[in-house]
C-alpha cells in the first residue's frame, strides 16, 4: 500500500525546503582529511558526521576519523557495532578513547552486519542494557529505522525492538533517536513516520537519503544494504535533473517530505545524507538548498545554485 504525496509547487519550495534542510547530518565512512575539511569549510559548525562502522577495520580507524571531525569543529557520531567486539573490556576500551580523543557524545548504536558475532553481543540491545555508555560521556543514541522494512527481520519484530531500545536507552538515562536507513521514494518514508507516531513514539527521526551520486552507485548501494529498490523509486530518481555535481540527488523527494513534515503532524523530522557520491559533495548539495540557493523545477524538484566564488 502507498499513500500519495502531493507535488510540491514551486512558489513553496523556497519557503519550506532551507527550514527542513537546517540541521542536516551527514554519514561517511572513513573520510579523507580533505573531506573532512571539505565539511567544514562548507556546513555550519558542529554538523554531525556520522561514521561507519566497518567489520573487520580496526577500531582504531574510527576512533582517528572521530578525532580528525572533532579537531575540524564538527560532531562525531560513530557507530558502535555490536557484533563487532570481543568483550564488553574491548568495547569499554574503544569508548573510552572516542571519549578522550574525540569527546564523543553521541554513537548510532547497531548489531552490524557481520553473521558471527566477533564476541557475546548479538544484538545493539544487549550493549545498551550494560549500562555502559553512559559511564563512557555518551549522552545519546541514534537506533536504526527501516522504512523500507528489512531483508531478514520482519515489520513486527522490527517495531518490537525498536521499542525495546528505547525503553533501554530511558532507564540507562541515555536520549534516544532514531536513523533510517536510505529510501529511494517519500511514500515508504512517511507511511512508516505514521505508523511510528501511531504506536507512540513521539521520538526524534533523521531520515536517511542518498546525497548526489549516479544511479549506478545507488544500485550497487542499495543491494548491499539491502534496501528495495523499487523499480518506481528508481524510475522516480532517474527522472531527476542532473545538476551542479552531475549526478542524481535527492530534491524530488526532498520537496516532498519537507511539505508533509511542515504540517506538523509527523514529529520532530531532520535529514540525514549517505555521502555514496563523495562527502564534499553532499555537504555542498545539502548546505546549498539549507541557505535557499536553488532554482525550483517541476515536478516538485530543485537544481541547487554553484557556490558563490
């Protein structure tokens, strides 16, 4: 079942889209120092970079990244994998140094995708329930969201353990949000922010979109992270002007989503951008139609202006 979303006319996107835009995050993984700079010289301060937990990588990758987006007046929020670690000490270890190294405040808590658990944890919930991060300076969580459902888990289940989470998250005094993984159409998006306000929780949610890159690398994206991609959200992306960076980006459903959020009746809704096409590039895109520079197009799309010399 869909529901159907509006266009949005163009006299509205330069009233609603900078306003949904504001506060946007950005997910990495392992950035360059010249894309970390690139963030910096072009998103406001303190913009959350997100950092991808990597099986296999050692921990000591992320923890450097974390202090490199750190130093650059940024917010680092790794993601902590549960599955990823051999002990609570090994991950008592790594939180520690995120916290002297990169005064990490918040983590996007995840199983991770490794089928064999590195040690006893299976599972975000079993880390959250130690009582460990808060000894560690975390502050607050991101807790994965699957509006495109998940290849293994189904919709019930899901919504158990989100809620599980939460409930965890609240008695350890850890805030909690929520962060989804990347949709290819607003439909999926805003059925599931109902059906979550519906069941009560009222919690924040970034909602996970690819930044500008070409269909081919949302593709390949898209099946390693088992996400659906529907033949119509595809279609609805290819239609997509090509812009400023040349490559697909996300204003279609950009407009969208800012028009049905702006109503007020789906909660507290950021962005939240999977840099597929390059880190530098998605800062500039998403800061772009954050300030207003951008020519509206039809079908409820955007082509975002070049950045002034």
């Amino acid at each position: 079942m869909t529901m159907p979303v509006s266009t949005v006319k163009a006299a509205d996107l330069a009233r609603i889209v900078p306003a949904f835009v504001d506060g946007f995050s950005i997910e990495a993984t392992r950035p360059t120092v010249s894309d970390i700079a690139a963030v910096a010289q072009t998103a406001p301060p303190g913009t959350a970079v997100y950092l991808s937990a990597i099986a296999g990588k050692p921990h000591r990758d992320l923890i450097e990244a974390a202090a490199k987006v750190r130093a650059a007046g940024l917010e680092p929020v790794p993601h902590i994998a549960a599955r990823n670690f051999a002990s609570l000490e090994a991950l008592d270890d790594v939180l520690s140094e995120l916290a002297t190294q990169a005064r990490v405040r918040r983590i996007l808590m995840i199983a991770g995708d490794r089928d064999t658990p590195a040690g006893t944890f299976r599972s975000a919930l079993e880390v959250i329930e130690t009582g460990l991060l808060p000894s560690r300076g975390i502050e607050g969580i991101g807790i994965a969201g699957y509006p495109d459902g998940h290849p293994r888990i189904a919709a019930d289940a899901l919504d158990r353990a989100l809620v599980a989470k939460i409930e965890a998250a609240s008695q350890t005094g850890l805030s909690a949000d929520i962060v989804t993984q990347f949709t290819f159409a607003p439909e999926p998006i805003l059925l599931w922010l109902r059906r979550l306000r519906n069941l009560g929780i009222d919690h924040p949610v970034r909602i996970g979109l690819a930044g500008p890159t070409s269909l081919t690398t949302l593709l390949r994206y898209a099946q390693r992270c088992g996400v659906k991609a529907s033949t119509q959200g595809l279609a609805r992306q290819a239609g997509l002007a090509k812009h400023l960076f040349g490559n697909a980006a996300p204003d279609a459903i950009v407009g969208a989503l800012a028009q049905a959020c702006g109503e007020g009746q789906l909660g507290d809704v950021a962005l939240h951008f999977f840099s597929f096409g390059g880190v530098g590039a998605t800062a500039r895109w998403a800061t772009a139609a954050r300030a207003g520079r951008f020519t509206a197009e039809s079908g409820g799309g955007f082509r975002v202006e070049p950045p002034a010399a």
